[in-house]
C-alpha cells in the first residue's frame, strides 16, 4: 500500500514537472506576445514586467525542485501555491473583471477560462494529495501539514489580492504608461462621402450633427446621426469687408457663430436662416473659441503684454468685456508653442469646456469657476513639453525640430474624455498597434484613467462623441462608430446593440 501511495504521489510530481515544463517553455519562446497578454490583463497590468519574469523564473524553479527527491515536498507545496494563485485569478477575471482577456501562454492557449479554472482546482487537489501522501510517510503530524497547506494557500491569495489591488489603484491614478485595452470597444457603423476634405465638426443638435468646411467656410452642413440625409446653409454675414483669414463657424442651439479671431469679429445666426448679425467686432483678438451661451464665450487669445497663450472669457453685447485667466495655462518654456492645445466642448454638459495640452500630458477642465479650473494627467510620462525653441531678432519664436506630440485630439462627453494618444505605450509593439490610434479615456469627475480601445488605422481630421456613438472625420468620409455598451457613469444611451 505504501508503495502504491509513493508511485502516486511520484505520479503527481512528474505531472506538475511535465504541466511547468510545457508552460514555462512556451512562454519564454513566445515572450514578447506573454508579457503584452499580461499588460492588457485587467489585473495585472501594472504589473506586467516584474509578472511576466517572475512566473517563468517560478515555474522553472518548482521543476527544479520536483525533480529533485530531498527538495521535492517543497516543490509540490510551490505547485500548491502557484495553481492557488492562478485559479484565485481566474476567479477574479471571470468575476469582478470589466471584461476577460486573452490567454496568457501555455496550456492556457488551449482550453477557455472556466475549463482552465476546473483544471486549476483538479490541480490544486492533486498537489494536496501528493503533500499528504509524503508527508504521512515522514509521518509529519496531521496538524502540522494542514496548517502549512493552509498558510500557502492563504498567502498566495493574499499575494493575488494585493496585486489586483495595487494594479488596479497605479492604473487609475498612477499609470505608468501602460494601456488596458477594452476589447470590441467599439463597433464599426455607417459612413457617407463628404466630396472633399477640410471638414470639421461644428456642433450638434438632437437630431444631427453640424458640419462645416475650411474650404467653402460660409457653408453649414446638417446630417442626421444615421448618416442618410443632409441638408447644407450658405451663412450670409451682415458685414463681409474684412481681411478674413480663418472664418470658421460653432453651432449651439439654436444658433450658429461664424467667427474670425485674426479680424476679430463674430456672427451670430438662428439655425436654418441664412442671415448672420454682428455680435462682436473688435472686442478681442483669438485663436480658438468655444460658445457659453448667446453672448458669452471662452477664448483662447494672447496676451497682450506677455504675448502668451491665454484663456479668456468674453461678454458681448453692449457691455462688452473680456476677462483674461493667464493661470490656466501654465508656460513651460515660452508660453506659446509650449502652451498650444485644443479647446472643445462638453457634448453632454452645458458650459463645460476642456483644454488639451499638445505637448505635454495634462488635460485643462474648464467651466464657470474661473479662473479655478481642473487638471488631470493623462497616462503618458511626458509632464514638460519636449521642443527646441529659438527667437528670431524680431522677437519671433520658432522651432527648430519637430516637438513631441503627445495628445492629438480630445472629445469631451459627461464625465469622460476620449484622447487620440500620439505615443505608444509600454507593452505595445508595432505589430500590435499596425499604425492605428489608440485612443485613452479618462474619467473626469474621479480623475482616474479607464481604459484604452484602438481605432481603425485610417486619417483623423475631427472626431465627436454624441448619445449616438463617436464620429470621426476621416479625409473626404464621415465615419460612425458604435458602442459596443456604456461606461459607468456615462450616459447610459451611449450605445447602440
């Protein structure tokens, strides 16, 4: 009988030999696609440098171990705590993850989640039985062994425990680079020719979204959120004698603005009337604006003193005033190129604005607390912006190299920011990325990173988020994109099945 419990419990160490063997030797010859499978888990992914070395390296040393005969109790109490380890993971992947994975490597390859969870706990009552059995012919006290069993057990679920809830904590608030990537994020819709590029997206209503055209600037165009019908306005502005440079038009409900900051003047016009009033002319010059309400506005203007980059609010009317906030954006290097960035609107929100940074990874919330504003990081390291700025002896600055981009477009909807990334993260070699955008998404009102979902490889001129999925702007089409369902604490018809 004792030699029959020996040949089993001989039995289950060679099998733990043969299952580490097969799984550590997989993952060491296919890396580079482990170590990004453990980046994009949703439990580990913070984690996934030390991880993916640290299970190899264990998993080779517990078959070390087994196949040694003196060393070989330990190395099935190792097999106890490893198998603990991965099915309290898979536990917790299939229980309280926002979405499952891929496989990591080896055996996992081969069977789904809940098969390798059954595997796992059928392992996990082998390497017990292998213990007993050694153990009784040591004729080691029954306490003694339980309790060891019993402290392996608990301290490999501690040690999962506390990684799930460290990765989960630097992921959110203290990224290092690393994207957890949701997968079928989005889901690919309709799309409509445009007949020529220069397009952006002027704004929206409940029935469509707005477009207008840097080439043809006094043309609005109107299409409906399922991209069948569109309607176009020719804007005819009640004073047109200026040395226009860059007419661009905003809609909010029910008007639509036609504005030039270079001249500086603003229209204002009811939607689907042709006839557009002066509003304001010659109250500020500016580079960006973004509409509060029928006569007040935020603007990105300079300095007048300091020629910095600056956020200003405008009153029109015939009280006119501008207020300038020169702390809101903060000047690295010379206020300016180092400053640049992008000013959007809330979709959801009314008079709620954010300022995306270019170069540099904070993004700028904005409503009326002026001059007291929001700022959150996003998940690339670069804090200070990454240029080589020269002035001319005109007092001129320009750059002498190509800067760093690090955001390049941001849409702005309810509490959620989606930010076109420029930089590749941590873990994602070119091959996964395929030229395509990653886009991040942040949550705005818990200042935390949530996730990341690539878009197809294609231009992106503009991008929108309404209640009825996120479009993009891509050359001469208008493309759609589903969500495949909402985000916590979005809008929850952000979706459509």
């Amino acid at each position: 009988m004792k030699n029959i419990t020996y040949i089993i419990s001989l039995l289950i160490a060679y099998f733990f030999v043969m299952l580490f063997c097969y799984a550590g030797i997989s993952k060491v010859l296919d890396f580079e696609n482990f170590q990004v499978q453990i980046a994009q888990s949703p439990l580990l992914s913070a984690f996934a440098g030390p991880v993916s070395y640290s299970v190899i390296l264990i998993e080779l040393i517990i078959v070390g171990l087994l196949l040694i005969p003196k060393l070989r109790l330990l190395g099935l109490y190792a097999s106890l705590g490893m198998m603990t380890a991965f099915t309290l993971y898979i536990y917790l992947i299939l229980n309280y993850s926002d979405f499952v994975p891929c496989s990591c490597g080896g055996i996992l390859e081969k069977m789904g989640w809940t098969e390798h969870l059954i595997f796992n706990v059928a392992c996990i009552l082998l390497s017990l039985t292998a213990v007993i059995i050694i153990e009784k012919r040591k004729q080691t006290r029954k306490t003694k062994y339980i309790i060891s069993s019993g402290i392996v057990i608990i301290l490999s679920c501690l040690l999962v425990v506390t990684l799930f809830l460290q990765s989960e904590h630097i992921i959110k608030k203290e990224n290092n680079f690393t994207r957890k990537f949701l997968p079928n994020f989005i889901i690919e819709g309709e799309n409509t020719g445009l007949g020529h590029d220069g397009y952006y997206f002027a704004g929206k209503d409940n029935k469509g979204l707005y477009l207008a055209s840097r080439n043809t600037p006094l043309i609005l165009m109107k299409i409906d959120y399922s991209l069948k019908t569109t309607e176009s306005l020719k804007i005819i502005p009640d004073h047109s004698d200026y040395p226009f440079k860059s007419l661009q038009i905003k809609v909010k409900p029910p008007y639509y603005y036609l504005y030039d900051g270079t001249v500086p003047v603003i229209y204002r016009g009811i939607l689907n009337n042709s006839a557009a009033k002066t509003i304001s002319k010659g109250d500020a010059f500016f580079s960006q604006l973004a509409v509060i309400d029928s006569s007040h506005f935020i603007l990105r203007t300079q300095n007048s003193r300091t020629h910095e980059y600056t956020i200003a609010r405008l009153r029109t009317g015939p009280k006119a005033n501008i207020n300038l906030f020169p702390s809101v954006l903060e000047k690295q290097i010379d206020g300016i190129f180092d400053c640049d960035g992008k000013l959007t609107e809330n979709q959801q929100q009314m008079g709620e604005f954010l300022y995306t940074y270019f170069y540099r990874n904070q993004l700028i919330m904005i409503n009326d607390s002026l001059p007291r504003v929001k700022r959150q990081s996003t998940i690339d390291p670069i804090s200070k912006a990454q240029m080589n700025i020269a002035q001319l002896s005109n007092g001129t600055h320009i750059m002498n190299a190509p800067p760093v981009r690090v955001n390049i477009l941001s849409a702005f909807y309810g509490n959620f920011v989606y930010n076109i990334s420029g930089l590749p993260g941590k873990f994602e070699p070119a091959r996964l990325r395929k030229g395509r955008k990653a886009v991040d998404i942040y949550r705005t009102d818990r200042n935390e990173y949530v996730g990341s979902f690539y878009l197809p490889k294609q231009k992106i001129e503009d991008m929108i988020i309404t209640h009825e999925g996120l479009y993009i702007i891509s050359g001469e089409k208008l493309l759609r994109y589903h969500f495949r369902k909402p985000l916590k604490g979005e809008a929850e018809n952000l979706t459509t099945e």
